[in-house]
C-alpha cells in the first residue's frame, strides 16, 4: 500500500488533556502530524481536530480506531484529500518599499490571489488562502524580494459527502444508540464512512 | 453513623412528605467525605493505599470510615496497585488505590500500565498539590495526568469539589464497563478540602462520547456460523474477553455445540477448567505442541476476546496464513489491529456467542481432535514427562506445581509473577474455577505476585491463594510481607528458586552462547526475611521433602512461605524462539 495525504477529522468533546491523548497515538508509533487544526463545530460544545498525516489506509485505518477509542472522542473519520475541500492560510511579511517599487509584485500578489492585511512604512504582510500549492507558490515568488517572515496555518477541511453532527449527535446522546450509530462499525468500509 | 447519602435519603423521604414539589435539600460536607461516599456507593470492599502529604484530607475523613470501608497499608504504592489489579482478577469488580502527589502517584505508573494492557478495572485516586500551585513546581508536584495519559483509559483532575460525585461515578462507569482498564483520578488537596452543598451520589450510565458495547451485526454472526459450519478444521483461540464479559458458560456450550478444540492465551486461561475435553492447551511462546503448531493447519481460525499478543503469533507474516479468520472482539480497534481478519464479529461475547451457538450445527470434528491428541502424545513425550517426572536429582518447577495441583485439586487461585516459573505454573497448573490464574501477561511485571496475591484474597476470601515466585521477582516487591503481617491475610507464598533470573539466563543460553551477562542473582534467607515479619516458612531442596513441604504450607494457619530449590539451569520448552513461526515450535 503506498502512502498518501489522509484528512482525519476526529469530533470530540471539549476536555483539558485531550489534545495530548490524540498526540500521543501519532508520537507512539513515530508517525508525524503534517498538520494539525482544533475548532468548535456547527454543534455547540462539540469540538473539531482536523489532522493531516501521510500514511498508507492502513495504518490511518488503525490510528482512526485508536483515536475514536479514546473516552472524550464522539468520531474519527478519515478522508483523502479529494475527499474534502481544503484550505491553508499564508502570511507574508515583505518590506514595504521593495513592494511600492517593484510593480511585478503586485502582479504577482493579484496572480496568488493575496491581500494586504497591514501596510507600515517599514513593511507589508499580505495574506493568501488556498491550496499547499498555492502559498508555496507564493513565497518562491516573493522571496526575491526580500520575504521578511513566512507562516502558514495548520490545515481546515470539510468532508464533501457529510451533512453535519446535530442529527449524529442526537443518537450518541440517547442510551440506546439508534440506527444511526451502526454505521460507526463499518470503519473498515470506506463508502460508509461517509454518510454521516 | 449514617453515610451521608443515607442522611440525604432520610432528608429525602422528610422532604418528600412535607413539601412533595421540592427536591432534597443537600448536606454540606467536603470533597473527601464525597469521595468516600462514592466508593460505598460503588460497594467498594477494599482500597489499597498510601498516605502522604497531598492526600491526607481524604485520610483524615477515612478516620470516620474505618468501619464502612476496608483499607490496606501497603508498604509501596506500586504493591497497592499490584494488590488492586489481584482484586480485580480475583473477583471481577473493580480495584481501588490511594496514592499521593508525586512519587506517590509516580509509583503508580507500572501497574496503570499493566492493568492498561491486561485490561484491569482499576480506579486510582491521587492526591494533588493545592490547584493555586499546580505547575509551580509545588513540593511533590508532579504532571499525573499527562504522565499517566497513555497508560490509562481514562483520567481527570479534579480542582473543584463540586465535580467529585459525577467524576467518580465516571470513573467506575469507564473503568468496569467495554473493555475494562485503569482510570486514574488526580484530587487537588483545595479540593478534598472544600465544602459544597452534596446532594447524593448517583451512578453514570452513559456518556455520550463513550459506547462501551459495540452493536452487534447479525450479518456477521451469520458469515460467522456458515464458516464455522463449513470447516473441516476450525480451532478456536480465546482469550481475557471470555472472563472479563462473564461469558464462560456461554462459551464452553459454544465449543461443546459443535465439538471445537480450544486452546487459551495465558489471559484466558481458567476460563474453562483446565481439563474440559475441548480444551486443547496453551497458545504461545511457551504453549503447548499441538495448538502452535495446528494453528497453521487449521481451515477456520475462530479468535475470542483475545488480541494476538506476538508472543501468541509468533512471527505475524507466518500465521495462519491458510486459514480465514473469525474474531470476536468488544474492542473494535481490535480487529485487523495485527492480524487480517475474514469476518468480524464486533460485541460482547456474552452476547455475540449464544448468537453463534444457536446457528451451529452439531459436529464431531473427531478426527481433527485426534491430531491435537497426537501432539500432545509427542509434547507428553518430550517435554512433560521429564518436567513432572524428572530423573535428574535435582527438583523440577514442574514437578512442584504438579504436586501443588494434587493437593489444592485445581481448587486454589494461583498468582504468578513472571519468568520461567510463570511460564511452568502456566502451563501445568490445574484451574476449575474461572478467574483463578492472576499473572502478569501483557507487561510482564516482575514483583507482580506478591503484591497481586493479597489483593486476591480480599478480592476471593474464601479461596486458597497461592503466589509462586521466583526468587528475582519477589526481591522486587518484598517489602509487601509488611502488609501481610500487618492485616493477618492468609496467602500461601512459593517461590521457586533456581539462584538464576532464569528466563533471561534460558535465553542466554539458548541464542547467546551461554554468556550469562548479569542473570546469576543472590537471595537472602528468604525464610528469616519472612520470619522477621513473622510469616512462619520453610525452605527444602529435597524431593521427599516436597509433598509434606507443600502440605504444610496449605494447611498452616495464615500466611506461609516455602522456598523450595529446583535445578539452576533447566529451561522451559516447548519454546517458539522470537522471530520464528508458531509451527518452528521447538520441543527441545
């Protein structure tokens, strides 16, 4: 099996210590996390980590399993990367008058789809969204120009095939889980997965 | 004195009648009195504890409690959780330990990892610095939490006493229910020591992230039972599950439908009587001939609430390959998790079995029976023979658990610590009754057994419990003989002594040209060590000696330790060396 970019998203409730015990099923097998988001969801009191690995199904199979053993876990869900739609951030901090002088900057920034979030007299930080391909793109073209400093934010995605967790929610809240959960069981089965 | 859940019953049922709209007023007590509330609530018998600076609020109130809940001194945190995980074994509740902050709490982490991976209902209470000082690097401060994190199910700190009922009620939900395993609670000493409006103690029944029990999918329990059905030569495998969901009967009528050799892990052993016709040995690196090597001859391999340990497998490319594989599993990270599995049969094997029973059909499966008769012919042969009926001058383990076994009659729990004496009691001991091997299996804790066997009795009092040691592990946790002098438990301690660490020195010997780096270990007069904590003992080295030595021991009234000498440098075989196939099982 080769190894791919997998989107976990594992939904959870909002625990101090949590963090750590999802880190640590990454860390004791020496896998890295490429990327790594927490945020509330749609659902209040729900929270959200978006992870990016790369790994074959396999092993992001089991990780998947371990992660939704965890008490404080609701759900795990694993996506290829066509599966969800997709967005980094980049922020660019670049000086101000290499800017103002050079007019292929700005062209380049319109190509790159960026923004001006603070103009200084001393420096400019431009922001963009899209993309690995994209903000990547974007600091090879400003480098030339003196690219001061360069962040990119941990990846967010949204599953394609997913309609949300209120009604998911709803079955894990009852004692008696309703039909709705079974699907829970099939996470060896990948067209399953994303019914929710 | 009432406990003060009865009092807010009392308070209940007044209120109830004068004002029948209001609910019942609270008592106001303090964290630690909720604490203690909480265990008599869970019908807790015993916890196994430590006093120390971080947890004395939860003393102090115990000062109270003395009469309503038992507590055992240990002499090591490490022995009250050892002495927890015996109770739980021996009687399937959960076990309790008080530790405090710190080293406390540090001592811990051994046995939260055994109980993690042996799957032990375990709830640890520790005590916690003040919540204004927490990482402040507070005397005795320490991070239990993020330390204890990946050897426990589940764990929480407590800041605010108002949180302990729900949190506790929590932590033996978690604990005891699924797939059981240690929880540990860390209570800040602000917290123990606040007062709050207590309204009672209520059990928790559900948490929403949290669903113990994995829905049953009838699809699969009837792929299940065709396949079983269709086999020419379907072998069951079963482990810890059988015993952990109360399932021995359900699983001894599953075998006994369609006539299916069973052999156990060392964790599921005793979940059928050692000698059930069905029952066809012990898997894995010291295991019996048969099942090792008719795992990779089997058509049908039928796993039950076991995990594929590799000292089960074996190496895993080699394993069964030509057979489809069942697994009955309540844990679903489980299945596929070492070994592919062709049909999952995710839940509760107190549920999941009587499902397939009822869809088998009958069967004789005689002839494949004979095959593991003729195994064990050769392994009787080979290996047995010698072990219980040795020439040698020189004592054997094997014949010592073969003596014990005709004088307790496979009545006696056995708890085992870990090494070559493990592996000998394992594989001879007799068992008729469920839940009577206690040992180490998953971390291979040395200094388990002692510690292990006092928390058994509490956990089985009725029966006789007998530890067998070797002379390593019991110098690791010895100081345990206190706790035993001090309550007056009855435990029968054996150990085994070959002047060796004996399984490192077989390995050694075996696969490193005999250079027996640092295995050749003294002892102390482990008879005067007892003596000076007045446990009565003897020591003998005879053959003659041993029956009337073990009879003695039984018989005596309270604690007694035997040391009997056996042979330095025997090794335990049939043996399937690391990195080897289950079928390269070597019988010598």
């Amino acid at each position: 099996m080769n190894k791919e970019e997998y989107t976990i998203t594992v939904y959870t409730e909002n625990q101090i210590g949590l963090l750590n015990r999802i880190a640590i099923i990454f860390s004791r097998r020496k896998i890295n996390i490429d990327s790594l988001n927490t945020s509330p969801t749609e659902v209040e009191s729900v929270h959200r980590f978006t992870i990016v690995i790369n790994e074959t199904e396999d092993v992001v199979r089991k990780l998947c399993r371990q992660i939704e053993k965890q008490v404080d876990v609701l759900k795990a869900f694993y996506n290829t990367e066509d599966e969800v739609v997709w967005q980094e951030m980049g922020l660019y901090k670049v000086p101000t008058d290499e800017v103002a002088e050079k007019v292929k900057v700005e062209r380049l920034l319109r190509q790159y789809g960026a923004r001006a979030v603070v103009i200084r007299k001393d420096y400019t930080v431009f922001e963009t969204t899209g993309h690995r391909e994209e903000t990547d793109g974007l600091i090879k073209a400003l480098e030339p120009y003196g690219l001061i400093e360069f962040v990119r934010s941990a990846r967010i995605a949204v599953i394609k095939d997913s309609s949300g967790f209120h009604e998911k929610l709803k079955s894990y809240e009852s004692s008696a889980p309703g039909d709705e959960l079974i699907e829970n069981e099939f996470l060896n089965q990948q067209e399953e997965i994303f019914t929710m | 004195m009432e406990t003060i859940n009865e009092v807010i019953e009392i308070k209940a049922e007044q209120t109830a009648s004068q004002f029948p709209l209001q609910g019942a007023e609270g008592v106001e007590v303090s964290g630690s009195v909720a604490v203690l509330e909480a265990l008599i609530a869970e019908g807790v018998t015993a916890i196994f504890g430590y006093p120390g600076g971080a947890i004395m609020p939860i003393y102090d109130a115990l000062y109270d409690y003395e009469t309503k809940l038992n507590h055992i001194l240990v002499r090591h945190e490490q022995g009250g959780i050892h002495a927890a995980q015996g109770f739980a074994r021996a009687s399937g509740r959960t076990g309790v330990v008080f530790a405090t902050s710190g080293p406390g709490a540090t001592n811990l982490v051994t046995g939260l990892a055994d109980a993690m991976i042996d799957s032990t209902p375990i709830v640890c209470i520790t005590g916690q610095v003040f919540a204004h000082l927490l990482g402040t690097d507070a005397f005795q401060e320490t991070d239990v939490i993020n330390i204890t994190t990946p050897v426990t199910k589940w764990n929480y700190q407590v800041t605010d006493a108002t949180e302990i009922p729900a949190v506790l009620a929590k932590a033996f939900y978690i604990a005891g229910s699924g797939r059981p395993g240690p929880v540990l609670i860390d209570i800040t000493k602000n917290a123990q020591l606040q007062l709050f409006d207590y309204k009672g103690y209520t059990k928790c029944e559900h948490i929403r992230s949290y669903r113990p029990k994995p829905i049953i999918r009838k699809e699969y329990v009837q792929e299940a039972a065709a396949l079983i059905n269709s086999a020419k030569k379907p072998f069951v495998i079963f482990g810890q599950g059988v015993i952990l969901g109360k399932a021995e009967k359900e699983f001894a009528a599953f075998l006994e439908k369609a006539n299916l050799p069973a052999a156990w892990t060392i964790m599921g052993m005793s979940a059928i009587p050692t000698d059930h016709p069905l029952g066809v040995g012990m898997l894995g690196m010291h295991g019996n001939y048969g099942p090792n090597v008719l795992t990779n001859e089997c058509d049908v391999l039928i796993a039950v609430g076991m995990r594929f340990d590799d000292r089960v497998t074996g190496r895993l490319d080699k394993y069964a390959k030509q057979a489809k594989v069942i697994h009955l599993d309540i844990d679903p990270s489980e299945i596929d998790k070492n070994v592919k599995t062709t049909v999952p049969v995710w839940g509760d094997c107190k549920e999941t079995l009587p499902l397939l029973t009822e869809l088998l059909q009958a069967n004789d499966h005689s002839a494949w029976l004979q095959k593991f008769a003729d195994y064990a012919k050769e392994e009787e042969a080979t290996c047995i023979r010698p072990e219980l009926n040795p020439t040698t001058e020189a004592l054997t383990m094997g014949e010592v658990i073969k003596t014990l076994n005709e004088l307790t009659e496979g009545n006696a729990i056995i708890v085992t610590d870990v090494g070559q004496h493990q592996m000998v009691a394992c594989r001879y001991a007799k068992y008729n009754n469920s839940k009577s091997n206690v040992t180490s299996g998953g971390l291979g804790t040395m200094g388990f057994a002692l510690p292990a066997a006092i928390g058994a009795k509490y956990g089985a009092p009725e029966t006789t419990v007998v530890a067998v040691i070797g002379d390593g592990g019991v110098q690791m946790t010895i100081q345990e003989l206190g706790t035993i002098m001090q309550t007056g438990i009855d435990v029968k301690i054996l150990i085994l002594n070959n002047q060796f660490l004996g399984m490192v020195r077989q390995w050694q010997e075996l696969f490193m040209e005999k250079r027996y780096s640092f295995t050749n270990i003294q002892s102390p007069d482990f008879v005067k060590v007892a003596a000076a904590y007045n446990i009565e003992g003897k020591k003998i080295s005879e053959r003659s000696e041993l029956k009337n030595a073990l009879k003695q021991m039984l018989d005596h009234h309270g604690s007694y330790l035997l040391e009997v000498m056996v042979g330095k440098e025997n090794n335990v075989f049939p043996m399937v060396p690391q990195g080897c196939s289950v079928s390269e099982i070597r019988l010598k």
